[in-house]
C-alpha cells in the first residue's frame, strides 16, 4: 500500500496536528489502520530519541550475534563509526576496541 501525507477532510485532528502518515487504499483512508500506523510511528521515534541519547552504551544485536545499530555513546566511547560495527558480530567489535 502506498504512503501519502494526511492531508483530507477526512483525516483526524489528531493525525494533522502530528503530521503523521495514513495508509490509503483505493483512494480511502483506512482510520483503523492509519491510527495503528500513527502509534506504531509515534513508539518509534520514542524509541530511536531514548536509545540515541542513552548516556550508556547501547546495541542491537540479532539472532546470529551481528550488531544491527548502535547508540551515539557506543560511537563516542569506541571511537568507531556505525558503519564501522554494523554487520560484525559482537565479538568482533569488542575484540577490535582492545
């Protein structure tokens, strides 16, 4: 489904005023849907301000052991770039800041 900025008559208060995103379908807004998108969009960029301002180090690792992002305070501290830990897995990367 494609994305487009809320803009209709039809969209809530509450989804101008954040200018957030709706999921359209057919040309009709999906409320259901694009309330469930605007709280799952809102969760996320709580999410990303906590973990990129944590004063400690933060990581996330999948299931195979690969970092998949890191903290600003992780860059800091390690003097290592994103680009630099992500795709290696954890054991690499702390054997490299040693």
């Amino acid at each position: 489904m494609p994305r487009v900025d809320i803009l209709s008559k039809k969209s809530s208060r509450k989804q101008k005023a954040l200018g957030q995103r709706a999921v359209e379908k057919e040309g009709f807004v999906t409320e259901h849907q694009s309330d469930m998108e605007l709280r799952l969009l809102i969760d996320e960029e709580k999410y990303k301000a906590v973990f990129e301002s944590a004063g400690d180090i933060m990581m996330l690792i999948d299931k195979k052991g690969r970092i998949i992002d890191i903290n600003g305070k992780s860059v800091e501290i390690s003097g290592y770039s994103k680009q630099d830990v992500i795709g290696k897995t954890y054991q690499s990367a702390i054997q490299n800041t040693n």
